[in-house]
C-alpha cells in the first residue's frame, strides 16, 4: 500500500483542554511510534461504540453514512491520514462501486476512523507524518507531544501559563511557534 503505515487504535485519554477534546492514540500495527489526534467528546463516543462492535437502537451519523454507502452499492477501502497541519489531522477515506470504480471523499479524521471500524476497514499514514508527528517517550510512562500537533488556542493558553509561572524560555518556544502560525504577526 504505497509505503503507507498501518495504524490501530492504542488508547483514548479523558477529557482534555478546551472541555470538549479528547485525545485519541493511534499505534503503529507494526511498530512502536503513536501519534495523538485531538477529537471530539461525540466522536470519542461514536469511535467507543465502533470499538466495541455496539450497535445503537437508533443510527448514529456515521452509522447512517454506512447505510447510505451500502445502500448505493459502494464500499469502504482503507482510511488515509494524509496531512497534520497546526494539531490538525486530514484524512481520505478511499471507497469502490460495484463497477469498480474507486474514488475518496475528504472527511474529518475522526469520522474516518469511526466508519473505519464498523466497517473493518484499515486505517493508514504517512512516514512523513509518524516523523513529524509521534509522541516522544519520555520514561516512566510519560509522553511529550510535538508542537506542531496542538491547537493555537492551547499554544496561547500554553503562553499565558508559562509566563505566570515565569518559565521565559519556554514563553518564548510558544511565542515564536504562534507568531509563525499567525503569519508572522
């Protein structure tokens, strides 16, 4: 599959800053490297029910979407993480008709994954993206994540508490990563 790499689900943390923000561990199936997608608290629940094969009394969003597919003789192929840009993830999901025909639709990388599993489909990235993006083991069971995979607004939160507990180094790291993403402000 294109030198792509083959992800599974690891882990999926509490609730997180901003309130409504989970984080979601996808592994490596054959390796060791994990990268943190920031999702949702509905997604988090849908991705739940997805893990533990629950089927709802009534479809859920991406359960409806699975019908539909069905319905119009098309399938799923594979989900593909294919860009991480300022904490956030963007994925294809790669589909085929009846006839063969095989095309992808753009999604967010939350509802990827949650149709990924009811369907049992794969879920791929990129190495570019395990490079730039992985969790960096830091022993005794902590992780340190990339800058480049959180949000601006905990980048900004991130500042106000460097600056209030006087770690200037650090201040200035945040700094420079929001004025780069702010266009150089």
């Amino acid at each position: 599959m294109e030198n792509y790499i083959e992800l599974k689900i690891h882990n999926m943390s509490g609730t997180l800053y901003p309130a409504e923000s989970v984080a979601l561990v996808l592994k490596e199936v054959y390796g060791e490297r994990m990268i943190p997608i920031i999702i949702g608290k509905l997604e988090a629940h849908s991705i739940q029910l997805g893990m533990k094969g629950i089927i709802p009394p009534r479809p859920l969003p991406h359960d409806l979407v699975m019908d539909l597919v069905f319905e119009l003789n098309a399938g799923f192929r594979y989900v593909l993480i294919y860009k991480a840009k300022d904490g956030v993830f963007y994925s294809y999901i790669y589909m085929s008709n009846k006839a063969g025909d095989e095309f992808k639709l753009d999604a967010r990388t939350s509802d990827a994954i949650a149709i990924a599993l009811r369907c049992k489909c794969p879920i791929y990235t990129t190495e570019e993206i395990m490079q730039k993006e992985h969790l960096h083991d830091l022993g005794e069971g902590k992780f340190s994540v990339p800058i480049t995979s959180v949000s601006l607004e905990m980048l900004e939160d991130a500042l106000q508490k460097a600056i209030a507990n006087e770690e200037y180094e650090q201040a200035s790291h945040l700094r420079d990563e929001i004025s780069k993403r702010k266009g150089g402000e």
